[in-house]
C-alpha cells in the first residue's frame, strides 16, 4: 500500500514504475470481467510489464544480432518470438518482416496452388460419378 501512495503523488522523480498507470488502468477495465481495480493491483501488473519487456529486450539482444550493432532491433524481437519456447506467444504479435514483392509472389503462389487443387477434386468428383454410373449399370 506504501508504494501505491508513493504513485499518487504523480509528478515525484523516483516513480516506481515507468510506464503510465492511467493506460494500465483503461486497458484493465477493458476487460468485461473486471469492474473495479486496486491500486495495488494497478502497481503490480505495472511492474511486472515492465519487468517482462526487459527480460524480452535482454534475452533478445543476447541472443540475436543486434550486440555487433549495440541495438536491439525489431528482427532480434521477432526472431526471440519465433525460436525460444518461453515468448513462443508471442509469434504473432512479432512475425518476422517480410517484402511485399515477397509477400504478393507467396499469394500468387498460394492461389495457384488452390487452383490446382481445386482441379484436383473436380477430376475426383468426375471419376467417383463416372464410377457410380458404372456401378449402377
């Protein structure tokens, strides 16, 4: 409850927590299940995002490229998503980048495929039909 009323205080220069409890709070309430919230929970779901985010950055820069640049950059991100089982969730809110002459050739691709399959089952229902006839006569 200590730190809590050290949060009220708004403009003090030792904040706890950095990121802005008042979005917390939104984002929270945004949640049908939840009516009201404590301050306490507010300060802890507060600090445990921001411990999350840099466990993320620090396990990221280790592990991707951007410690020869000194960065850390969005591929480092999407790429700790994709291969380490622990932000494995979070896949789709970082896919890895794409071109979009990559992505238009990977649709046309894809359509062509549909396409030829679709063809596919038309010559299966044909044969089935014709076999059908054939069983019938």
């Amino acid at each position: 409850m200590a730190a809590a009323a050290r949060l009220s205080g708004g403009g003090c220069e030792n904040r706890l927590v950095s990121l802005p409890l008042s979005r917390i709070r939104v984002i929270m309430k945004s949640s049908p299940e939840v009516s009201s919230i404590n301050q306490d929970a507010l300060f802890l779901t507060a600090k445990a995002t921001e411990l999350f985010v840099q466990y993320l950055a620090t396990y990221s820069y280790k592990h991707g490229r951007g410690k020869e640049k000194r960065a850390l950059t969005y591929s480092d991100l999407s790429h700790t998503a994709e291969e380490s089982e622990t932000f494995q969730f979070l896949a789709d809110i970082l896919p890895k980048k794409i071109l979009a002459s990559k992505y238009l050739k990977m649709l046309e691709r894809e359509k062509r495929d549909g396409e030829v399959e679709e063809e596919d089952d038309d010559d299966d229902d044909q044969e089935e039909e014709s076999e059908e006839e054939d069983a019938e006569s």
